[in-house]
C-alpha cells in the first residue's frame, strides 16, 4: 500500500475535494467510466484526484512525493493527480502539459509552486484574471475570475514526457471537463504543442462542430474558431522557453489579454451544437 506516500484524500489539504468514499479507477476503462458518470466538475476533480490507473505515473509521482527535492524536504507532498482549478462556469480555460514533479505534484494545484506557474498567474493578474500575481500553495488565496486551469495528463510525468498510451488513459478525464464546462467556455489557450493537440483531440471528442477540418499547426499567436469556442496557442511559459525569451512576460500577456476579451463576449451556441 502506498497510500502514505502521498496525501490521503479528505485529510484536509485545501482545495482537495475528493475523500475516502470517492471511487478509484485502477485501469482505462475505470477512467473512461468514472470521467462519464461525474455529475459535476466537483465531482470530476475528485476522481481524477485518486486516480491510480498509470501504473508508472502513480509510481513516479509517489517516488517523487517521497524523495523530494532539497528545498522542499520540510514539506508534505501532494503525490496525487492534479485537478483543474477555477470556477466551473469559466469562460476561458487554459491547458498546459502535465504536473511539474515539484510543482503541481507537491503543492496540489496545477501550475502552483515552479516558476511555470509563476510566469502564468502572474499574467492572468496583470490581465485581470486572478486576484494576486502569486500562486504559491493550494491555500494562498488564489482565485481566478472566469478562468479554468487545467492539464492534459494529470500526473506529473517522467522527464515532463507521458507516454501515448498515458496520454490516451488520462485524456477521458480531459473530455469530461471541457464538456462540463462547455455551457460558458468561450476560449481556450494552450501552452505548448502537446497540450495542442490534446485540445483538437478532446474538442472532437466531445462533438464540437465548426472546427477545421485538418488540425491547424501550433504556434504562438495561432487563432482557431471552433464553432463557438476560439482555440488560442502560446508557447508554453517552461524554463527553457522563458530563460531563452522565447516567450516574454508581454507575449503572454497579449494572447491572454485576447482571451480575456473574448471570454467576456456572449456565448452563443445552437442546440446540440
Ligand atoms: Fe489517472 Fe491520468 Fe494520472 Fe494516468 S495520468 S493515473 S489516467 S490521472
């Protein structure tokens, strides 16, 4: 049993939703059943929580959870999936990779407590989309007006690269909350090519019509109308990115600035659409 290795879920880590009644999916086809019978994004947030069906993610995120790195030896780990964060009625959602192993993994929110995460929030508080420009721990006050931050795999994985087959196990999970935020999503921004390619994938998945026919390439700035969800791609705020300048702090802010604006905009869509 390797539960200790992680955080036990209803043992009071904030933001954790999930308790000891809350069902486990152990292989892909749990993960495709739980992702459909979730009622509520509430609900999603904590199966995906639990989720144990990557044999090799479950081990890496506990290992990692276990040995920790220098810094952060004082502290307790998260060790668990990372759920979306944001309210369920967000407009805009914003879709990165996976956990970082100390980031995500040890502070139980996604994109929370690595340097990722802080180029990312603290954009969404220059645009108007958090309330402050750090986003530390799962209880530092965070809140994040009509956005939804989420990943497309939701452990952290080995060297950042989940497998295809993870990839494909987790994405149920992916599917499941975009269509339940789907009523009030208006835009989504993707950090990075994979997270790219997961959206196309998951936005078919869940019937979104209008999209394009073939999927459009990925780049930073890139725009794509899908039916009434706008697609947006921005290089992913990595280390290796921001430290290069390759993405500036004025980069991201000007495509989530556009998203802001178009996730202000009404949401029109036709029944079935
Ligand atoms: Fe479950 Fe996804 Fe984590 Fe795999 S990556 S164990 S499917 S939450």
């Amino acid at each position: 049993m390797a539960s200790h290795m992680s955080v036990l879920p209803g043992t009071g880590w904030a933001g954790d939703v999930a308790n000891t009644l809350t069902p486990v999916a152990h292989d892909t086809n749990q993960v495709a059943a739980l992702a459909m019978q979730a009622a509520t994004v509430r609900e999603l947030d904590a199966c995906i929580s639990v989720c144990r069906a990557c044999s090799r993610l479950v081990s890496w995120r506990e290992h990692i959870a276990t040995t920790k790195r220098a810094a952060f030896a004082h502290q307790q780990y998260w060790g668990r999936p990372v759920s979306g964060f944001g309210p369920d009625d967000a407009t805009i959602a914003i879709l990165g990779l996976a956990p970082a192993a100390h980031g995500g993994n040890r502070t139980g929110r996604v994109f929370t407590g690595d340097s990722s995460g802080d180029w990312l929030y603290a954009s969404l508080h220059r645009v108007g989309l958090a309330n402050q420009a750090t986003s530390i721990t799962a209880d530092d006050g965070m809140q994040l007006h009509r956005t939804r931050v989420l990943a497309a795999v939701r452990c952290a994985p080995p060297q950042n690269k989940p497998t295809i087959q993870e990839r494909d196990r987790c994405a149920p999970w992916l599917h499941a909350e975009l269509q339940a935020i789907r009523p009030s999503l208006r835009v989504v921004v993707v950090l990075g090519a994979f997270a790219w390619q997961a959206t196309f994938r998951s936005l078919a998945a869940i019937g979104v019509r209008d999209g394009p026919t073939r999927r459009p390439r990925f780049g930073h700035g890139a725009q794509v109308a899908c039916g009434p969800i706008t697609v947006l791609g921005s290089y992913h705020p990595s280390q290796r990115n921001t430290s290069t300048h390759r993405l500036t702090h004025q980069m991201l802010d000007d495509v989530l600035a556009h998203a802001a604006l178009l996730g202000s905009a009404p949401h029109f869509e036709l029944p079935g659409g």
